[in-house]
C-alpha cells in the first residue's frame, strides 16, 4: 500500500489487469521460438506474425504467438484422413 496527502491507496488489482495477456519481447519470443531476432522482425514487416505496438517499441502477447504456432502448425495426416487409393 503507499501513502498520500490523501490517505492510504490499495494497491491496484483490477481484474481485467491481471488477466492482461503476458507482454514478450523480441529476445524473449527469440528464445520460446528459437528463431533469430532479425527472422522475428521480417515476420513483422512481412504481416505473418502478431504484434502490439508500444509508441516505437514491439511487443507479443504469449497467447496470441501460441495461437498463431497453433493456426500454423502442420501435421501428417493419418491413414483415416487419406482418400481411398484404388489398386
């Protein structure tokens, strides 16, 4: 708690802050992605990756680089998703 003129003040809580989504920047996403720093820029000019803009600084939100691995992950298909073959 701190003290002002006014009295005490509670720490601030807000809900809606504290389910803010977690803020990475270009080193930290360099490291959960293992892709260079330069790689992570190009994504960002190129429009392939998300991004908040922060006056001249960049930042990603965890949950939306974890959405975008997740939109642009590729897996085998199975047997089951295969059209017949014909012999």
């Amino acid at each position: 708690m701190a003290t002002t003129s006014l009295g005490t003040i509670e720490k601030w809580s807000s809900p809606s802050w504290q389910d803010a989504p977690e803020l990475l920047t270009a080193r930290d996403l360099e490291a959960l992605l293992k892709i260079d720093v330069k790689t992570i820029y190009s994504y960002v000019q190129r429009g392939l990756i998300p991004y908040v803009k922060i006056q001249s600084n960049l930042r990603f939100s965890k949950f939306e680089i974890l959405n975008w691995i997740e939109e642009h992950s590729h897996r085998p298909r199975t047997r089951a998703d295969r059209a017949p073959t014909r012999h």
